[in-house]
C-alpha cells in the first residue's frame, strides 16, 4: 500500500521506534467480525447455534471473529437480526459507554447504526435511545437496523447537532459521540479512505469534531456520562478534541473507562495491547491518559480512539454554547392517542394476541400507543413528541390500519420472540425454503394453523409475517429487505 509522504513522516513521529512494527500490520488481511444481539439470542446460545467458524474477540463479551472466507450477510440468521456485522475496534466504543437500564442515550452520529443496535441491546426495552444521524440517506440505513435488531424503545432522528441541542438541553443519561474524522486508523481496511484524506485532511474534521461534542455536552445530564471515539491516529482529532472540550466545559472530566477487574473476569474480556491516551502529543492535561488508543500492531483490528467522559453532578457549565432560556415543555406534546384517531377493533384484535400486549388498554391509558395517519406506534416509558424535528421512527412501528383489517409490521415481527405469538411456521435454516421466504416467494406449508396471519420464524427467530389460506402461506416479508 502506498501511504502518503505526510501521513508516513507523522507516524514515524509518533511511534518512533515502534514505526517499523506498525508498517508491518498492512502486510496483514484486517479482521472481520459479527456481534451478537442479545436481545434475542445470549453469546454462548449463538456459539451452540452458529453455522460459522468463530473466535471470541478478547476485548467484547458477545463479539466474534469469523472465517472471512464466510458470509454471514448471506445467512437467514442475519436477516433474523441475530448479529451485527461489524470491524472488532469498531465494537469497543459502544461496549464501553457504561450503558444503565433505564437510561436516557443519545448516539449523535449513529449511522448505519453499529454502534446503537449495541446500545439498544443494552438497554433491553427500557428507557429511550435517540439515533441520530445527520444525513438522511444515511438515517434511512440506521432505522432499516434499529427495526432489524428489534429495538422498541427508539427515536430516530435526522438531525444538525446544533437542532437537537435545542430540544434536548441536559436530558441524557449517556451519549456517545462517534465523531466523523479522517479515518486513517482504517486505511488498511479501506485504502480508498486514503483518497478522502488527502483531499480533506485532518483540520476539516477536527472542526467538525469540536462542534459536535460542545453541543453534545449541552445535551448531557449533570452526572452523565459522554464517550467519543474516532478511527483516527491525529493527536489533533483525539487527545485535541478532548482538551478543547476540558477547557470550554470545565465541568467535564475524562473518566476511566475500562471496567473493573471483577467485571472483566466475570464477562471474560481482556484489555491486552489497548494503549493509553498521550497528552504530551497535545500538551494536554494528565487526566488524557485516560484515554484510550487502540493500534493495529496491538490487537486484532484497526485503530480507534475511546475518551470516555463525566459531566460534575452541581456542574451547569456548557462551555461557550449559552443556556436557552425556553423550557424543554415548549417543545413537547404528549405521544398518546387522541379521541377521533383511536385504535379500531381489528388493530386491538391482532394486538392483544402478541403476549407483549396482553396489558393493550394499559399501553393506551398510558399515552404508549401513538396514531398518526392510521399508522401505529408503540411509544418508549416517558417519550414527547417533538414538533420541528427530522423524525424517521418514534418507537416501535406495529402496523397500519386498513380498511376493515390491521396489516402488522415488519419491524413488529423483527421485535418478537417465537413465545410471544401463537400462530409460527418455523423453517430450517438449512432448508431452501428459508431462502425463498426472504425472496418474497409464496410458499406451501404443511401445517395445522388456522387461516390468518402467521409469524414465519428460522429455528425458532422470527423473520416476518405470512397469511395463511389453507395450505398456502401468502409472502408479507417487507420487499426493500428481501433476499436478492
């Protein structure tokens, strides 16, 4: 590979006698890897289940290096959300946002949405995760996963960090701040990253960087917690960003953000070869050292940059970004159902058959089911609608309402288990009719269901849905995700 004069002349600076080492990684393939949803499925499950060859990732509990010979985005189990394909450091930020069931999370930059299908995982239905991603293409990608994964309680969003500070002042528990950079810890991975580089450099991105994480510090409840993380190796885009913040937001601190050794042996990860943060690089604070630095000479994957960071409880500093003096009230409505819109009787029929129903008129009382142009949503604990938003997704979408009949969703089917609905056509995954489900395809099933709608499942997860006449099961996958 060729590496640019510049670039090569800066790693030779940094690294110093550890250069050649480095050079020595892109005579190497990168590494692939899945992480398991464990929504749906826990990692010892997967590795009894998995048609792949796997070897744990050291450092994430449900994370796994496959055969890149493989293809498990050409299996049935991908498309029953049982895993994310993702690079291995590409999984660590993620894994390490100290992720508290309940909390209020926001992923600013989020998509395709590697990184919030783990933290939807991690909240395990309770509490909001606010995706965001600011391009609308790119949004589109991250709702297609979040509805893949089966994460109910998330608010997609397309939005300026700059808007969204304005909605969400001081509102997160946690955010993560995976910031657009220059991408050079990727570039044997990608070369074509090289190019991009070259034309925009790091001064681009770092101005980037700085915007986005003084307005995600704004966002961020006193006592929460901020992680940032680049692809990059710049001194300037890393170890930088975290100082300028340090010093326009004197009530946030970088924390320490590996666990403890108690939990590293309970979850039976490892931290060998992750470096530490290098303020010297910067003439930064000491308290950088807390940060961490993964090298491709270090570990088995690329290189990336963690900085994990916690905002002083009696703190009401948001650096220069002045306070607004509107309240979060002026932006808010609430997200229940209204009287002249109401559920018709087949939506409430083919609900309170899905056990995860079976409280429907308590979801109602509660403002979690929302209705707008006979679409239905199953809303997070707590949500408000906001008016003037980029809004891709607010919950769970469950279905539409017809004409005498209610069509479920896709991402309903994506958010169930095979005990959560009576009627099931499972099939093999070693079967061709796995494939020609995914394909859209009718199928002849042998079966004694009655007449109706059926949840098609692969070994027992959930793929979509299928209306059964007799013997034949009429094909309801959504036709944007089919198998092609």
């Amino acid at each position: 590979m060729n590496l640019p004069k510049q670039f090569e002349d800066k790693m030779k600076r940094l690294l110093g006698d550890e250069y050649k080492e480095y050079l020595q990684c892109y005579h190497k393939p990168h590494f692939s890897g899945i992480r398991v949803n464990t929504l749906k499925i826990s990692p010892e499950e997967f590795e009894h289940l998995s048609p792949f060859s796997l070897k744990r990732i050291p450092w994430i509990y449900n994370g796994y290096y496959y055969d890149p010979d493989q293809q498990p985005a050409r299996h049935p189990y991908y498309y029953a959300g049982l895993y994310y394909i993702q690079e291995p450091s590409a999984m660590t930020p993620a894994s390490l946002l100290p992720i508290e069931e309940g909390d209020m999370v926001l992923d600013i930059c989020a998509a395709p949405g590697g990184k919030s299908t783990e933290l939807g995982a991690r909240l395990n239905t309770t509490g909001m995760l606010v995706s965001n991603d600011i391009s609308n293409s790119r949004a589109k990608a991250l709702l297609k996963n979040i509805e893949l994964f089966g994460i109910r309680n998330a608010l997609v969003l397309s939005e300026a960090p700059n808007k969204l500070a304005d909605y969400f002042p001081e509102v997160f528990d946690k955010i993560l701040v995976d910031a657009p950079c220059s991408g050079e810890g990727m570039f044997r991975k990608s070369p074509s990253i090289i190019k991009n580089w070259e034309q925009y450099g790091v001064e681009y991105y770092n101005k980037l960087q700085k915007e986005i994480i003084l307005f995600a510090a704004k966002m961020l409840k006193p006592g929460g917690k901020i992680l940032y993380s680049t692809c990059t190796f710049s001194p300037e885009e890393n170890e930088g960003t975290i100082a300028y913040l340090l010093k326009e937001c004197p009530d946030m601190h970088v924390i320490d953000a590996l666990p403890s050794m108690e939990e590293r042996k309970r979850l039976g990860i490892s931290f060998d070869g992750f470096d530490s943060g290098k303020p010297e690089w910067v003439d930064g604070p000491d308290e950088l050292k807390h940060c961490i630095r993964l090298w491709p000479h270090k570990i088995d994957g690329e290189g990336h940059f963690i900085a994990l960071l916690q905002k002083d409880y009696d703190g009401s500093s948001i650096g220069n970004t002045n306070k607004q003096t509107f309240t979060y009230d002026d932006y808010r409505i609430r997200g229940r159902s209204i009287s002249n819109n109401s559920l018709s009787d087949e939506a409430k029929e083919f609900l309170t058959d899905i056990k995860i129903f079976n409280q429907l008129d308590n979801l109602i009382d509660e403002g979690r089911i929302l209705i707008q142009n006979d679409r239905v949503y199953l809303v997070p604990e707590n949500y408000e609608e906001k008016k003037g938003l980029r809004t891709l997704r607010q919950g769970l979408f469950l279905g539409e309402m017809k004409k005498k009949r209610f069509q479920p969703s896709q991402a309903l089917a994506s958010s169930l288990s095979s005990r959560d609905y009576e009627a099931i056509i499972n099939v093999s995954s070693k079967d061709t009719e796995a494939i020609s489900y995914l394909k859209c395809e009718t199928l002849t099933v042998d079966t004694d269901n009655p007449n109706g709608w059926q949840l098609v499942s692969v070994d027992g997860y959930p793929l979509g849905w299928g209306k059964l006449t007799n013997k034949t099961l009429k094909n309801m996958y959504l036709p944007g995700w089919r198998w092609m």
